[in-house]
C-alpha cells in the first residue's frame, strides 16, 4: 500500500518537535503542523482507498488521530514575564 509510505513523516516531525522543544525553540507552528500529519494521511488514504478505510482502520490509527487533534487544540504555556 502506498500510504504506508506516508508513515515516516508522523514520527519524523514528533522528532523535530521534541528535538525544537528541548532546545527551549518555539513550537506552536511546529507542533499543529504535526498535528495535522494524521489528517493529511487519512485524507491521501481516503482518496486512494475509498470510505472501506475506516472499516480497516486498526487502533493504532484512532490513536494517531486522537494525538493529532491534542496537538492542534492544546494551548500553549505561559512565557514568563521578565519581573519590571
């Protein structure tokens, strides 16, 4: 199948996203860019196989659509006010 072509991407940009994060980077474009990764990939398999795809989806999928929609809505923390 070619959408599992498409597979590498969801953890290579998790890894630039922690990679930014622990170098203290901002990461809102970052992290909701990866977010969308899942959606994107339902979207190409969709197109390609049809709505039996989420007949086929296993659990693994849910859960990385589940992750991606945390990853867009989640707020961002706080910065810290330099003290005046």
């Amino acid at each position: 199948m070619e959408a599992y072509k498409l597979a590498w991407i969801l953890p290579a940009c998790a890894g630039i996203t922690l990679l930014l994060n622990m170098a203290g980077a901002e990461t809102d474009v970052v992290r909701r860019i990866t977010g969308l990764v899942p959606f994107a990939v339902l979207a190409y398999s969709l197109n390609k196989f049809g709505s039996d795809l989420f007949q086929i989806l296993s659990w693994g999928g849910w859960v990385a659509l589940a992750s991606g929609v945390a990853l867009i809505v989640a707020p961002s923390p706080a910065k810290p006010q330099p003290k005046a």
